[in-house]
C-alpha cells in the first residue's frame, strides 16, 4: 500500500559510499504499517517521453539496483524491461530470443540493435540464473544505457521521424 500522504515523514541526508556524493531520502509508513523510501535529491534522471510508463518502471528500478551496487539485479531488471517493450510492441513469441527476432523481422529493430537487444538478454540471462560469474559494474553499467537507447529508438525516435515522414509527405508541402 501507498505511503500516507499525511502521515509523517523522516526526512535524511546520506552520503553515497560510491560517489562520496549526499542524497536526502524521504521514509514514510502507509497505513498498513509498510514502509516506503524514495530519494528526493538528486533526482534519477528522467526517461524520455513517449516512453511507455509500465517500461520506464522497470527502467528506474533497474537504475536503482545500479545506483544500489546491486548490478546483477540491475541486468536482470534491464531483461524485464526488455521482456516488457516486447509485449508492448505486439510480439507474440514468448521466448526473449524470439520475441527479439520478431522485432527484427517485423522491422521495429534492425542490424546493431537487434544485436544490442541479444547482447542485453544474454547478461540478463547471467544475472538471472545462478553461476560463479556475477554482473560486474561496467556491464551493468553498459547494460542501462543500451536499453535506454534501444527504448528510445523505439518510442521516441521512430516517432518523431514518422511525424517528420508525415509532414514532409503533407498536400501543403
């Protein structure tokens, strides 16, 4: 359950352990006893809009298990996001590999995107499934910012360049 809004908060300021950087954290109970913390300053860094609100979900949590250091947990959350924009998009395949293929066969993603995407579900594979090989900090590191390029590749660019094909293709043109 939601935090009360009128219930009272505890409001504090800690120090990153990575980036010697402060954070001020907001902690509130709900009113069925859970609690709930949310980081106030900075702020995470925005998706861009059009981007689906049910993936950029998965995207900002992924981004906190980075921010966390938990960076096998931030692949596995970059490969929902992936399952989640597969879904979105219509795909009918069940399978990630194949869910991917069918992007790349319809023509949503093409050549080294699609490779992108594949390269995604494989270290999302590493984190899910146990082995000695944890994620390591760059790939995670890696992994959150091939998938918000592949997100707005598909929703914001692919968008913007049909409005674009739109308007030039226009009678007033």
């Amino acid at each position: 359950m939601a935090p009360d809004e009128d219930a009272p908060a505890d409001y504090k300021l800690w120090g990153c352990l990575h980036c010697q950087q402060p954070q001020l954290w907001k902690e509130s109970v709900g009113s069925d006893d859970s609690e709930e913390s949310q980081r106030l300053w900075p702020q995470v860094a925005a998706l861009a809009q059009g981007i689906p609100a049910s993936i950029a979900r998965e995207m900002v949590e992924a981004r906190a298990c980075f921010d966390a250091k938990l960076y096998t947990a931030a692949a596995v959350m970059v490969r929902r996001t992936l399952e989640g924009m597969c879904i979105e998009q219509g795909t009918q395949k069940r399978a990630l590999f194949q869910a991917l293929q069918e992007l790349r066969d319809d023509g949503k993603i093409e050549g080294r995107l699609f490779d992108w995407a594949q390269a995604l579900r494989v270290l999302g594979n590493q984190g899910a499934h146990f082995s000695k090989d944890s994620v390591n900090r760059e790939d995670a590191a890696d992994a959150l910012s091939l998938a918000e390029a592949l997100l707005n590749y598909i929703y914001v660019f692919t968008a913007k360049y049909e409005e674009f094909q739109n308007r030039r293709q226009s009678p007033a043109n």
